[in-house]
C-alpha cells in the first residue's frame, strides 16, 4: 500500500510519457499533504507560468502570439 501522496506525474514517466515537472522553489509548505489543493495555489504563480508555457510553444512551434 502506497504511504503518503505519489506525483501525479509518475504514471506518465513510468509508460514512457516525457513529462514538464513545474513546481516553485522552495516546495510549498503544504505540498504532498492533505492541504495540497487548489485553496493553496499561488495563482499569480500560475499565471507566470502559463506565460511561460505559452510562449516557448508559441515560438516553438513558430505561432503567431495571440493577444
């Protein structure tokens, strides 16, 4: 029986799946405890990362940049 919260990203790695692990540094306090849910997501965080995301794809993919 699994102790504690697994990465959800684990199931991918383990079929070969690349994964994008983000997560901020330092791990946030609530991380992997039963307080980890959406109430404690930074979501400026979030935000910045989206922007990130969005736009190495975009420039990846050679997109035009949607406003």
């Amino acid at each position: 029986m699994m102790q504690g919260i697994e990465d959800d990203h684990i199931p991918f790695i383990d079929r070969g799946v690349p994964v994008l692990h983000l997560i901020p540094l330092p791990f946030p306090p609530q991380w992997h405890t039963l307080e980890d849910n959406l109430e404690n997501v930074d979501m400026r965080t979030v935000r910045d990362l989206q922007l990130l995301v969005a736009g190495f794809v975009s420039r990846y993919l050679v997109l035009n940049p949607v406003a």
